[in-house]
C-alpha cells in the first residue's frame, strides 16, 4: 500500500499493518523513477539507498506531514462554531533540519 498526505506531502509503506518505510513525496517520487530503471535489483535495498541520496540533497529544509488520529484516547466529536460540523483531528509530524 502506498499513500501520501498531500500533493507534496509524505509516502507511508506498509506490509500489512506494519509501517515498512515513510518519506518526502517529491524525493520518493524520484526514486521510483529511478527503480524501474534497476527493475532486477532487490527493491528495499534498492529504494532506501536511492532515497538517502535524494534525502542527502536536501538537507536545510522543513518537512511534515498530518497523520489521522483514530486512537480513540482523545474525543473526536469537538464541533467547528461557524457550521457545527465535527472537525477532523491530526497529528503532525514535524522535522526542520
């Protein structure tokens, strides 16, 4: 499964329900490109050195992504006060490096 936040938010990959990878969209993005180029490699191997050299590139900016919260520890039912509607909840995650 692959899913990403936003246009140019994060890719999560999981294996079932277990967390396997999560990155930049835009620099994953590159680093699919460039493994359909070695399609006879191990793809983990493959795909994690490929994206630490994007990541490398890329070393003064702020990134994040929003992660829905369904936990069940904190109420979901909070209501906007310009419509009532129940408002979404997420965590976010957040690096400045």
């Amino acid at each position: 499964m692959m899913t990403t936040s936003h246009e140019k938010g994060w890719v999560v990959l999981c294996k079932g329900t277990r967390l396997v990878f999560s990155g930049y969209g835009p620099t994953v993005l590159k680093v699919m490109k460039q493994l359909l180029e070695a399609a006879d490699s191990e793809f983990l191997k493959v795909f994690e050195k490929c994206h630490d050299e994007e990541r490398a590139k890329n070393k003064n900016i702020c990134l994040d992504f929003d992660m829905p919260k369904n936990d069940g520890l904190i109420a979901d039912g909070m209501k906007f006060s310009d419509c009532s509607k129940t408002m979404e909840m997420d965590f976010r995650f957040k690096c400045c490096h």
